[in-house]
C-alpha cells in the first residue's frame, strides 16, 4: 500500500484489506485488518520481514523515543534505493491496473 501523507515521506507498507495496491486511506487502522493477518498472526513475522516499526519498538518506550523511531523510518525513505522501490512499486500496480 502506497502511503504519502503530508508531514511524511512517501514509502510502501503492508496493505490494510480492500487497499492492496493502492494508495493508504487517511485512518490506516480497518475493521477488515491487515492483508498479512491470518487471524492469529501477522505472515510477515515468519518470513523475517516483520515491518520495521514492529522490529524497533517496544511497549516500554516513552513517546519521545517512539518519535524517534519514527522519524528514523520516515527519513530512511528518502534514500534513492527507497525511491527505486516505491517507483517500481507503482509501475507494478499501473500494470496490474
């Protein structure tokens, strides 16, 4: 799912259900869930390509740090590899469309 929110960096993420290839919607939580949830547990974990927001945080993170995080993921999508994916990405689902 394509994500480019105003006061973020454009990146992918795993896709809510009814989004997949396709941009993000405004509230990115859904009663349907993720397309990687089976019910018990997210398929990505088992495979090693937990999302990194997943891998980095903790429940015992105070909301600074949790920022922290997330800004380090933001500006990890402004490298030009990270725009290589997202450009093949795109082209991907405008062929798929």
């Amino acid at each position: 799912m394509f994500d480019a929110f105003p006061d973020g960096e454009p990146m992918l993420k795993p896709a809510l259900k009814g989004y997949e290839g396709n941009r993000s919607p405004f509230e990115t939580a859904s009663i349907k869930g993720c397309t990687f949830w089976n019910g018990k547990h997210c398929e990505l974990h088992s495979k090693g390509l937990k999302p990194s927001l997943g891998k980095l945080a903790h429940h015992s993170l105070n909301k600074e740090q949790k920022e922290e995080i997330i800004d380090f993921i933001n500006e990890s999508w402004t490298s030009q590899e990270a725009k290589d994916v997202i450009a093949k990405w795109k082209l991907m689902n405008e062929n798929n469309s």
